[in-house]
C-alpha cells in the first residue's frame, strides 16, 4: 500500500469515526461480529488495490449516507 499525505490520512481518519460512530453497538447478521468490520474492510481492500484517499473515504462511508453526512461535514 502507498503512503498517504497527513491531510488525507486526517480525511480518512474522520470518516473512520464517523462510520465508527454510526454503526456503534450494531453487529452483523451472525449477531456477534460489529458491524464496522465490513466497511473497515473495504477500505482496507480499496487501499491495497491502489484506490486513493477518496476511495477509502467512500469506503468506509458507503453503508449509511443519510446518517453520516452532516456527521461528516461538521468533522472536515
């Protein structure tokens, strides 16, 4: 994986949280698994196949757009 810029990495780590954040306490349908091992996975397959920081912002955003969009932006 290539080294990400500070600015970036920071953008990146903002939308972990915030994903983090709203998906706190749900699990997956095995109701042991959280939930945010999936996008936390995706956004680590999106960094080893090259994606850049956009990507894994989406990433780890893409399961819950209406609830992390104004999460996001107060963050950034």
């Amino acid at each position: 994986m290539k080294e990400i810029p500070a600015m970036k990495a920071h953008a990146i780590a903002i939308a972990a949280r915030a994903a983090t954040e709203a998906h706190w306490g749900q699990t997956r349908k095995d109701k042991t698994t959280p939930y945010i091992v999936h996008p936390e996975r995706v956004a680590a397959c999106v960094g080893r196949c090259g994606g850049d920081h956009v990507g894994m912002i989406a990433a780890w955003l893409h399961d819950n757009r209406s609830r992390l969009r104004s999460s996001f932006r107060k963050s950034v």
